[in-house]
C-alpha cells in the first residue's frame, strides 16, 4: 500500500523481489546500491544466514528524487527464495506496491521458478492481491550462463499477463536498472489511476 | 476500528506529534516513533541523530509480522507488546489500533513499569485521534470535496517518471 505523507510532501511505495532460491534477488538489491548516489540511498540490511543465503529479507530504501514536488521513494525488499521459509516470504508482501520476478534461465532451475511462481501467487492472494492486478515484472537472470533455456520459451513458461520481461545479468548489473524502472513506471501509474 | 481509508491531515499529524513528545519527554526516551504495519513511518520525536529511522521503522515492521507469526502458531490472536533489552538501550513495541506500531527506545534509567504505563496511556490518546480521523472520513462522504482543495500531486505525467533515476549511475559495461 502506498503511503503518501501530504505533511512532508513525501510518496513511499513497495517493491518486492520474488523468485527461487540462489536466482539473483539480492544481487539485483546489490547492484542498485552500489550505483545510487551515496545521498539517495539509504543503509541495505541483509538478514542473512551464515552462508549469506537470505533468511528472513534484504531491504534497501533509495530516494529517486521529487516528481510534482513529492519526493519518491521506494523501499526494495527481497524475500528468501529456498522454499522452506514461506512463512517470512509471506510477510513481506504485506502492503506491496509492485513484484519483481527473478528467473533463474538455467535448464535445471526451470521447475523452481514455476514452483516459486505459484507460490508468489498465492501469497498474494493471502494478502488480498491478485498478480494479474499487480504492477509486476518479470527478470530472466544469469543469461551468461552456458546451461540456459531460450529467453523466448522461458518467456512463453513464466510470463501471466504480458508484463515487461527483461533479460539480465545481475552480478554484471545488465538488465537490473531497466527492471526496477519498468516496475517503478507501473507503480506510479497505477497511484495515478487510483488517485 | 477500520482504519484501511485512513487520511491524516495536518491537524491530526500535529496532535500525534504532541502525543509523542509527552511520551518521549516523560520518559527521556531517545525515541518515539509511529509506523504503520508495512514499515512506513508516520511521525517521531526525540534526538534521533544516531538513528537510521527508515531501517528501524522497516525491522520493527519485519519483527512484529514474524511475532504476528509466531502468535498465529501457538494459537494466540496476537502477541501486542514486543520488548528487546539491551545493556543500555531498549526497545519497547506496542500494537495501536491493530494499524500502527508504537516504537520507543531508551535508557536503562527508565523502568519497564514506566514505560507500560506511558505507553498505555499514549496509545489511548492515539485510538482518539484515529476514531476522530474516522469521524471526520465517515462525515465526508458523500459531500462535495472542498473547492479549496489542491490540486492532486498524484497528477504527474508520463515525462514526469521518466525524470526520475537520475540518481542512479550505471556503471559502464566492459
């Protein structure tokens, strides 16, 4: 859910990267942290095992500056992709504005991304969204990868509603700024229908 | 008290303020600090120079969730207080209207005591200021909106979003 602080003329909105295990997700957070100016950005938690797999979120505030006099932020969240932590994936979709869906390309992650597709779904709807409501995106990751699926037929597998789909390489920062600006572009649009 | 339609308008925003200070004066709190249930901040009061506000407001929100979470395993409807005790800081959570977290940090001067206290009678305070918000929504509906009114922000253009990410900076591929 949007907020929107009229006071400090300020829009704060939701973005949550979803997708399987070890896809990417908090690569993409990484990325756009490193290339945010020190002044936009805010400090990125990492809630992270031992072995820097996610355990409960990645979250990281950036500041895109004014639109129509409000300052724009967006708060980036990432959920842990290993299945068994469905219960903290759950959580933080709560009050989401806008998805990110991180595909990892690879042959053999192809079952993990349409099991974390439909796992997405549901959460949503636990939640009350609807994904084909939703502003939402989809990212095929790892394209430098050898062992990778065709982007075309990954696109026919894991595309639900004709979302933008971008190809990337996360660790390189290929394709990562483009995502986050079409699932930003959707957000906004979508605040200025409601409004 | 459905609080989904919630408008906070500078009246209210002024009174939640006071709310605060009082709270976090009588307590020498460092911090008094109100979020919504996602992690937004709604207002704070204190010396927070120390304090990364937005990073506190998000793990509160992420802390109450999971303890949400946790209630819902044991069979509880909620867990409403959360208390974390520190060496010389503390931190003390506390549901408000089922919509909004009450945060205060402070010093091992204060007693737990105290800060139940204080906090109950805030959040009390608090639920007013919200059943009034409701009030007023519920005597609007229906009525022309003020002329006065300005005209929405929400009203940005296409250029307008496209003028935003300039503070990012791709770095350049090899």
């Amino acid at each position: 859910m949007t907020f929107i602080n009229y006071v400090a003329r300020e829009l704060n909105c939701k973005v949550v990267y979803y997708g399987p295990g070890l896809g990417g997700k908090t690569t993409n957070l990484q990325y756009i942290y490193d290339i945010t100016n020190a002044e936009n950005k805010g400090k990125m938690i990492s809630l992270a095992t031992e072995t820097e797999r996610t355990l409960f979120f990645d979250f990281l505030p950036i500041d895109l500056g004014q639109i129509r006099g409000l300052r724009t932020r967006f708060h980036l969240y990432t959920v842990p992709g290993q299945v068994f932590y469905d219960a903290s994936r759950k959580l933080i979709l709560r009050g989401v504005d806008g998805v990110v869906f991180v595909a990892d390309s690879q042959e053999e992650r192809l079952d993990a991304n349409l099991e974390s597709l439909t796992n997405l779904r549901h959460n949503l709807k636990e939640h009350g969204f609807d994904l084909l409501k939703i502003p939402y995106v989809l990212q095929l990751n790892k394209r430098d990868l050898p062992n990778i699926m065709p982007a075309e037929e990954l696109t026919r597998l894991l595309q639900v509603k004709g979302e933008p789909v971008f190809e990337a390489i996360a660790v390189r920062g290929e394709g990562v700024l483009e995502t986050l600006k079409a699932v930003a572009r959707q957000v906004l649009v979508e605040l200025r229908k409601s409004a | 008290m459905n609080l989904n339609n919630l408008i906070l308008r500078e009246t209210e925003y002024v009174r939640i303020k006071s709310v605060l200070m009082m709270t976090q004066k009588d307590l020498r709190a460092d911090l008094a600090l109100l979020i919504d249930r996602n992690g937004q901040q709604i207002a704070f009061e204190g010396p927070t120079y120390a304090i990364d506000l937005t990073s506190l407001a998000s793990l509160a929100a992420a802390n109450l969730a999971a303890t949400d979470g946790l209630a819902q395993l044991v069979g509880e409807p909620e867990f409403s207080i959360l208390y974390h005790q520190g060496k010389h800081r503390s931190i003390h959570i506390s549901d408000v209207a089922h919509k909004f977290s009450l945060v205060l940090v402070f010093d091992e001067s204060v007693s737990l005591g105290m800060v139940r206290l204080r906090v109950k009678r805030a959040t009390a305070y608090l639920e007013e200021i919200f059943r009034g918000c409701l009030r007023k929504i519920e005597g609007n509906s229906g009525a022309p909106r003020e002329s006065t009114q300005a005209k929405s922000p929400i009203d940005f253009s296409d250029d307008d979003i496209e003028m935003l990410f300039w503070v990012m900076k791709p770095k350049i591929q090899k």
